[in-house]
C-alpha cells in the first residue's frame, strides 16, 4: 500500500465522519464549522489526484466565501433548533430511502462504467510538461479566452440585475443622489447675508 493510498484513505474517512456530523450534530454553528472541514478535506482529495485548482477553488470559493457567509447567517439569526428537528423523525424513513435510491444509482453507474472501461488519454498537462494550474491557465486564456469572457461578461449583467431588482426606495432614510449633487451651482452652494451688528448684554462699546 503506498502512501498516497494511505493519505486517501485517510481522508476519506475525515469527509466521510465529518459530513455526518453536520447532518447530527444539535448546534447549527457546530454544523457549519463541520461542513468547513468536509469541504477543505474534499480539497485536500483534490490536491491529492494532482488536480491543484480544482483543490484550491473549492477552498477559496466554498470554504474562503459561502461557508463563511453561512456561519455569519447562522450566528446573526435566532434559530431553534428544536423547531428544526421538529419533523426529522417523521420524515427519516423517506430520507433513508432516497439516499438508498441514490447509492444503488451511483453503484450502478460506477458498474458499467467498469465493464466499459476505456483506456484514458494520457494527462495535457504532464505531457506538456507543467503543472495543473499552469496548463489551466494557459488553455483558459489562449485557446478558450472568447468563452472565457462571455461567462465573465453573463456574471456582471447577473451581478448588476440583482442589484438593481433588490434595490428599493425606503422611506425615513437618508440618501444621497449624485446627479443632484453634480448639477449644483456655485450660487446654491453658498449665500452671502448681510446682517446688523449687534450688541448684546453686558458688552463694551
């Protein structure tokens, strides 16, 4: 058995007991934290098959970004968890027969897959003689640069309608309009008032 057998094996068994914890455990935050440690482990198998972006997306993207967006969620809001748990027993048996559903499915798949087995293409990236990443990078802005910028250009019209669809005007609240601000005159900015002096009490010619 060699050693990089043994790291797989070994953590495979971390995602495995880890992804069952956030499934039972009571804590909402406990689960969250739990759900970090599958998904950085599930990076590390990554890391492990020589797929080093895949590896280091997962944990930028998902442990770096979403799960840490979930754990604030979840600390910021009053969740019960005995409300949650309410219908769990209820609903378990259907639950257990979907995951068996899906675990005959996938053992199936991974079935003929077997017996139609093909010999692989050797990997680009080792017969062009650089890593992953380097190879990845070098296709994605060479060969595929024109998909490349329409999926950048498809995520900022997303990004923009979202904003502009969730944005509301909400009464009682200061806002600032910069067309106004940029339309104002030097003559609205300031105002000159000639005033009388004054002499108040108890002061000195």
């Amino acid at each position: 058995m060699t050693l990089q057998l043994v790291c797989f094996y070994a953590l495979a068994t971390v995602m495995v007991g880890s992804a069952l914890a956030v499934i039972t455990v009571k804590n909402s935050v406990h689960a969250a934290l739990f759900l970090v440690l599958t998904f950085f482990t599930a990076a590390s198998t990554w890391i492990l098959a020589e797929a080093e972006f895949l590896g280091i997306a997962l944990v930028v993207v998902y442990v770096g970004a979403v799960m840490v967006l979930f754990l604030f969620v979840v600390m910021m809001l009053d969740i019960k968890p005995e409300s949650m748990r309410e219908g769990f027993i209820r609903f378990l048996p259907v639950g257990v027969i979907v995951a068996a559903v899906m675990l005959v499915e996938m053992l199936a798949l991974i079935g003929v897959k077997a017996m139609t087995a093909q010999t692989l293409p050797p990997d680009p990236a080792v017969a062009a003689g650089m890593g992953n990443t380097a190879w990845l990078g070098k296709a994605l802005f060479t060969q595929f640069l024109l998909p490349f910028e329409i999926a950048a250009l498809i995520l900022t019209v997303a990004l923009i309608a979202a904003v502009a669809l969730t944005l509301r005007k909400r009464t009682g609240t200061k806002t600032q309009n910069p067309g106004l601000q940029v339309m104002v005159k030097r003559e609205e900015r300031l105002r000159v008032v000639k005033m009388s002096a004054e002499r108040g009490e108890g002061e000195s010619a």
